[in-house]
C-alpha cells in the first residue's frame, strides 16, 4: 500500500544581509548570528558587520550626503512620507516581527507600528518648519541684515537602541535624515530584524542610497569605529552599553564630533520633541550690507 501522505514542508531559513550605499552585500567579514525570538526560537541568521563594512557604510554615506543636504527641505519631507506610507504596508510584517523580538501581543505590536508610522509622518512634517524654527533675523546695530541658518551637520552614526526594534530605531533615524544629515545606523543586535525589514522599506521607497545604511552587529565593538571615524561628523550613542558611552564620548572628541547626551534609554512613546533635529544641526551666521 502506498503512503500518500504529504511530506512535511521545510521552511526556507533566511539569512539577511547588510544595506549599504542602496544596496545589500554580505558582510566582508563573512560572518553571521543566529536571531532568536523571546522563547529561543530561531527565527533567522543576520550578518555581523566588520570594520570594513562601517567604512564602506561611511564612504556611502559621505557620497549621499550632497545630494541629500542639496534636497528641497519639501522634497525631503515628500521622501520621510513616502517612507512612512511603504512602512504602512508592511504593517503585518512589522507586528509579527515586533511579537517575536519584543514579546509583545500581536494588538500591541500593531500599535507599535502605528505609532511608527505616525513618528515618520511627525518628522516629515518638520522638514520644511526647520529653518523657521531654529533659524532667525537677528538684530543688528548697523546697516547690516544678519540671519542664522540651520544646516546639516554631515554623517551621523547612529547606534539604535537595543530594545525597542521599530519605534526606538525610528525615533533615533528620523530626525537625522530630516534634518538633511545621511547616517550609518547600527541596529539591535538582539532584535535586528525590524531593522532589516525597514531597510526594505527604504530600498523601495525614494530614498537615494547612502542616505540611511544599516548594519546588524554588536554595539560594542561596531560602536569605537564609528566614533574614531575622521569623516562622522556626529554620533547617537543610546544603543551603546551604559559602560561605553563616556569611552565613545571621549574618542568622538579626537576628531571634535557632536555626542548626543544619554542619559538612560527614552520612553519612545512620548512626543520627541526638537532635541534630535536641533543635536544634528550646525547654525550658519550670514551677514550681509543693506541695499547692496
């Protein structure tokens, strides 16, 4: 007799890779970790990025930069909602990626990617208000015309933070990219696979490459790299180990980077605030002689 039962399917095990400059190699290293979820389950390999690739993920980033600092501050804006609107798509894939990673109840998941949706459109909206709202006229006493224009500061690395894998990796990346700065974000070593997902999103959405990369890896030894790096022009150190930030702080100065101050890990869920768009700006002081 014929045993016409159907042989169980095996699931294709993923391995994701890194994104850098708009596209996405492997590690140069070649090297990968297992991603669990919260009951140890294996959920998918992720590429450990090396020295070679935060360097690479630098050189896309400095190469972006131009194009993207040059960008109409509405044209940015259009980019952040188009992004939050190919996020809206996935939500699906966010939730369960979130329940895994975070342990949270598929309800709860779904709310968190809302309010990561909603996040993206609140910076979007703050692209274009920039200038208004941290630039000024200022008075003189002469014939004189003086403003203050806020510009972007450069390349930011960016360390996400380590347990809220959608809406803190947000929270940390959307106002350096609206605020016309590119960045290399390091995401949850953890919890990478939010992060992957989202770059993803950026990869179909009308982000040019280089202007966000993302490498999976551990904070703490991705983390010195980026602060040593002559051509960071800035860093977010809030995914680093508490015990790293004042080291990372310190080798940032040898090459006189901005360090955003940390002090323990936010509540994501509140209101941002202007302190990450105002952190990532440099003011430019223009004078100018009246009726020439």
């Amino acid at each position: 007799m014929s045993d016409n039962r159907t042989p169980e399917r095996l699931a294709v095990a993923k391995t994701y890779k890194l994104y850098i400059g708009g596209s996405f190699p492997r590690s140069e290293s070649g090297r990968v970790y297992p991603v669990h979820d919260r009951q140890g389950a294996f959920l998918a390999n992720a590429a450990h990025a090396s020295r070679k690739d935060v360097r690479d993920a630098v050189a896309a980033a400095r190469k972006a930069f131009g194009g993207w600092s040059g960008a109409t501050a509405y044209n940015r804006g259009q980019v952040l909602f188009r992004i939050a609107e190919v996020m809206e798509g996935r939500r699906e894939q966010f939730a369960a990626e979130i329940s895994a990673a975070e342990g949270l109840s598929r309800k709860q998941s779904r709310s968190t990617v809302d309010d990561a949706v909603d996040r993206m459109v609140w910076y979007a909206g703050w692209t274009d208000k920039i200038s208004m709202v941290l630039g000024a006229a200022n008075p003189v006493a002469g014939p004189y015309f003086s403003f203050s224009v806020p510009e972007p500061t450069g390349v930011v690395g960016v360390l996400a933070p380590p347990d809220s894998s959608l809406l803190g990796l947000i929270s940390v990346v959307a106002p350096v990219i609206a605020a016309g700065n590119t960045c290399v974000v390091v995401a949850s070593a953890d919890q990478p696979l939010p992060a992957v997902t989202f770059a993803e999103v950026l990869a179909t959405s009308d982000v040019p490459g280089g202007v966000v990369n993302v490498l999976t890896g551990q904070a703490a030894e991705l983390a010195p790299w980026l602060a040593a790096h002559a051509d960071v022009n800035a860093l977010d150190p809030t995914g680093a180990p508490e015990e790293l930030r004042a080291e990372l702080a310190k080798t940032a100065a040898d090459t006189v980077k901005r360090v955003l101050p940390v002090r323990g890990e936010p509540d994501w869920t509140r209101e941002p605030g202007l302190q990450r768009l105002r952190a990532f700006t440099e003011v430019k002081t223009v004078w100018h002689p009246v009726g020439t």
